[in-house]
C-alpha cells in the first residue's frame, strides 16, 4: 500500500511507516462506510467512503506548465514522451506551440464522464490533476483525447522507481507497473545474478 500511495503521488520515496500505519489503523478500524474520511500522505488523497476507498493525487503543489520535450518524467507520475521527429517544418511548428500543465478543474469538470459507478466529484478531482496540452492559455484535453494525440504518448509511471529500481524491489514494482497500466522494468542486465541461493 505505500508503493502506491507513492506512485500515486508521484513521489520518489515510500511514505513514512508511522503515518502510513495510522492510515492503515483507520481503514482497517471502524467501518469506513458508515463514517467516510478523507486524509493526503506523499501527495496522495485517499477519500474512503461507502463505494470504496479511492487514491487521487491531491490538487496542490502541480507542475507549472512546461513545454512538450522528448522525454519528460512529469509529476513523478507521468512518461510524457514526443513520437514525432522535429524535422518536418510543420510538426515542429505544432510542437513548439504547445506546453503541458494539469488538466485543471474547469476542463475536468468538462471531461468527466462517470459510467462505471464512480462517485462524479472523484472522477472531477483526479482528472483535474492529470496532464493535458496546452496552447497558450487554452486547454486542448487530455493527450489521448486531443488533436494532436498522435504526436505524444503518456504512459503511467511507478513513481518510486522511476529512477532507481534495486533488484529486491522488482517483484512488487512490476505488480504496481501491471495494476496501473505502467509498461514493464526493464529486464536485469545479469539474468539471476540477484536472485539469491
């Protein structure tokens, strides 16, 4: 559950076990159902209310906007990548027109469609905070979404070890990579050289 709460936040280390045990204590203590709360740890709102318990990144503390590079880790939760080359005189036109910054809760509200039983002001909340395109101070939508979501590809990324992946951690970092939609680590370099006796 902390590997989530990281990755959920974007955050390149573990919440703290103090914190994330009172946490735990209170999921696991008096039925959440019957008195819904709400808490943040490492950037992570955790809203535990009778349809369930749902993680979000919480809205503050956002990227600013930037421009669309290469390849940007953004958030710590995001592989912001560009597939088009900038040869073409015109698709490095579009390009340089455009930045990344989060979706924000004008556009959220705008975009939000709730048809698997998700209660609407989560789904508000947690698009609010997802990275769109921007042309200036218009909103183009999320990068899937948009007229120009052939040129970019956002990948979810497993916030703890976006950076640093320790063999011991692989196990539990493909389990993270697998439930939010992330692609696989990268295999190791010497096959079974870590893999203990």
């Amino acid at each position: 559950m902390r590997i989530l709460l990281a990755t959920v936040g974007g955050v390149g280390f573990l919440p703290d076990q103090a914190r994330s045990e009172v946490l735990f204590g209170r999921l696991k203590g008096k039925p959440f159902r019957a008195t819904p709360f709400r808490a943040t740890l490492s950037r992570t709102a955790v809203d535990a209310r009778g349809a369930g318990i749902f993680l979000r990144r919480e809205n503050r503390n956002l990227p600013s906007a930037i421009p669309v590079d290469e390849n940007v880790l953004w958030d710590g939760r995001r592989r912001i990548t560009r597939r088009i080359t900038l040869s073409d005189k015109s698709d490095a036109l579009l390009i340089a027109s455009l930045s990344i910054a989060p979706l924000g809760a004008a556009s959220a509200a705008k975009q939000a469609n709730t048809q698997d039983g998700t209660p609407p002001s989560l789904v508000r909340a947690a698009l609010a905070t997802e990275p769109a395109l921007w042309r200036g101070s218009e909103c183009l939508g999320l990068p899937r979404n948009s007229q120009v979501s052939a040129a970019i590809a956002v990948q979810p990324a497993v916030a703890p070890f976006t950076r640093f992946l320790p063999s011991f951690d692989l196990g539990p970092a493909g389990v993270v990579a697998a439930l939010i939609g992330a692609p696989p680590a990268p295999a190791l370099p010497f096959g079974g050289r870590s893999a203990g006796p």
